[in-house]
C-alpha cells in the first residue's frame, strides 16, 4: 500500500521491543508514528491531536474520561494490541463515536505455551526445580503422568483453542471441547461435549474463551465442585475466568493436584512490575504463589518475536484500513 502523504498514529503503552517494531514498521506504511511508553490516559490524551486514530496496549484499564478525553482530541479509532477487549468498555466508546478493533496474532505463541504448562503441571516441574536449585536432587515422592494417559479438556475452539487441540493429538491423549459456538468440525480426534460433561470427565481442563460479563468465572464455586478428584487446571487465558477464592479452597483442600496460571484475577498493575522491593497488594495471587502445586507467570504467553512483530503490524494495518474507509466516506 502506498500513501500520497504520511498519516499521523499515536501509540500509546509501547515497550521497549514494540517501540523499536513502530519505528521499523511505520515508515514502510506510509505512518509517522508517535510512541510513548506511557499508558494511555486523560492526562496524556493530547498527546493524540492530529491523529484519528491511536493504538494501545492491554495491560492498563481504559477509562471513561479517558475515552472522553481522546475523543476531543479528535480520535475515531483504537487499535488495541490484544485479542480481548476487557480492559475497554467497546459499547461506551461507540456511543462516542470511537471505534474499538483488536488485533489477531499467531495464535502458536499462546498454544505453545499452553502445552508447556500442561507438561510442567502434570510432572510436577515446580516442586522439581525448586529442590533442584537448593541442591536437593532425589526424586520426588509423587511420580508424574503422561499426557497420553489422561482426559484433556478444552473450552474454546477459537484460534488458540484449536491450535492447542492440534498439538495435543501428537500426544495421544483423549480430548473433548467444548464451545458454546462451537466449530462446524473441531477436528479428528476431539469430541463436542457441553461444559458440564467436560469438566467431570477430564483429568486436565485448558481455557481459551474470551473474558465477557458472561464468561466471568466462568469456573466458579460449583464448576469447580464439578471436576474430578485430582484434576489440572491451565490457564492462559484471563484470570478472572477462575473465581479465585474457590480455586484456592479446591487446591487447599487437595481436591484438585494444581494448576498452571498464565492470568491471574487481579494481576492488573502487578504483572509486568518488579515488585521486588514493594507490598504487593493482590492477596489471592500470593495466596496462590504459596501453594507448592501451582504455577504463576506474569501473563507471557503470547510473548514471542514473532506473535510481537504480528500484533504490531496488524494494529498498523487496522488503523491504516480505518483511515481508508474514512477518506472515502
């Protein structure tokens, strides 16, 4: 695509490596980026005058004012850098005129991923390490499985969902799924199951649906109660799927062996911070840190070079392709 004049995009919340993608990128699209590392906000939305549309990341809850705020310095359009919407209330902004599109990336980051936390999880590789490295190297009193032996459940066939379902056949392993807009054809070896025969039958249940008001714990009190004696649980997801409080009670309890959280309810202003040398204030994610059966990384998943070079791209393009439509209107 090629452009008679260069348009104006402000990027808002950049780091470091998407910073140095904006400004490798842009010019080649015809885009004079403006980067700032600073998260969006009414106190910076000036900073987008003289550019209808702006791209942001997903790591800081957008608010009304600031919405409001971008709107008077004239943006029609935000590019989120993410897949879910969650941290913008996309109905409010229409109301005011501002459009709200994500972006899609290689959805092999986040099922890579996924299927690394399933193998840590069901061989215990906590616990394993963290003896390893105070020097303790006997075996552990609690032998791993094989995921060609166990029941793995997957709720949302999407993208990510599916490219998990596809890895998960070179295991062997039994899969259901379950989508309440399920695909025409999951695939071989994958059998449609409602939620609440997946979650009795599985011995490992996976998440991959997008945080709305409908699926906000989505596992909550009594699907919990519902999985069997000994069951995983990954998530990489959004935290807040997990009602935390009762995955806390389960894996307490011993009813659950433990999980793998990529997501935590409540991580927002804590992942992506060193906390090292201040309080952190999210009570049930050190509450879940504590328990030697689970595993916490900081939301990491999707982070990879190439996921990271797609998101930065497509949300280039997106505004690129709204400022089209818009001239021809």
């Amino acid at each position: 695509m090629t452009h008679s004049e260069t348009t104006r995009i402000t990027m808002y919340g950049c780091g470091p490596d998407e910073a140095v993608l904006f400004r490798e990128l842009a010019p080649g699209l015809g885009v004079r980026p403006v980067v700032t590392d600073a998260p969006v906000s009414e106190a910076n939305a000036e900073l987008a005058a003289g550019s209808r549309c702006v791209s942001v990341g997903h790591k800081t809850h957008i608010t009304h004012a600031t919405l409001r705020a971008l709107g008077r310095a004239g943006v029609g359009y935000i590019s989120t850098r993410s897949i879910g919407y969650n941290h913008i209330d996309v109905a409010y902004a229409d109301s005011i005129g501002i459009l709200v599109e994500n972006v899609s990336y290689s959805p092999d980051s986040v099922a890579d991923y996924t299927l690394m936390l399933m193998l840590m999880a069901v061989r215990d590789a906590k616990a394993i390490v963290r003896r390893t490295d105070m020097h303790d190297y006997r075996l552990s009193e609690e032998r791993g499985r094989e995921l060609r032996d166990l029941t793995v459940g997957v709720i949302g066939t999407g993208r990510i969902g599916a490219a998990v379902m596809d890895r998960l056949r070179g295991f062997g392993c039994r899969i259901l799924a379950h989508d309440h807009r399920p695909a025409d054809r999951p695939g071989a070896a994958v059998e449609l199951v409602p939620l609440d025969e997946l979650l009795r039958r599985s011995d490992l249940v996976t998440l991959h649906v997008p945080l709305t008001a409908q699926t906000h714990h989505l596992l909550n009190r009594q699907r919990l109660a519902q999985l069997k004696n000994g069951a995983l649980i990954v998530n990489t997801a959004r935290g807040a799927l997990i009602d935390t409080e009762a995955l806390v009670q389960r894996l307490e309890s011993g009813s659950l062996s433990g999980a793998a959280l990529d997501v935590v309810e409540g991580e927002e202003g804590i992942f992506y911070a060193d906390c090292r040398s201040k309080a952190i204030e999210g009570k049930g994610l050190l509450r879940l840190q504590e328990l030697p059966n689970v595993l916490i990384s900081p939301h990491t998943a999707y982070y990879t070079d190439h996921a990271l070079r797609d998101t930065v791209e497509n949300s280039l393009t997106n505004c690129l392709t709204f400022e089209s439509r818009n001239n021809r209107g």
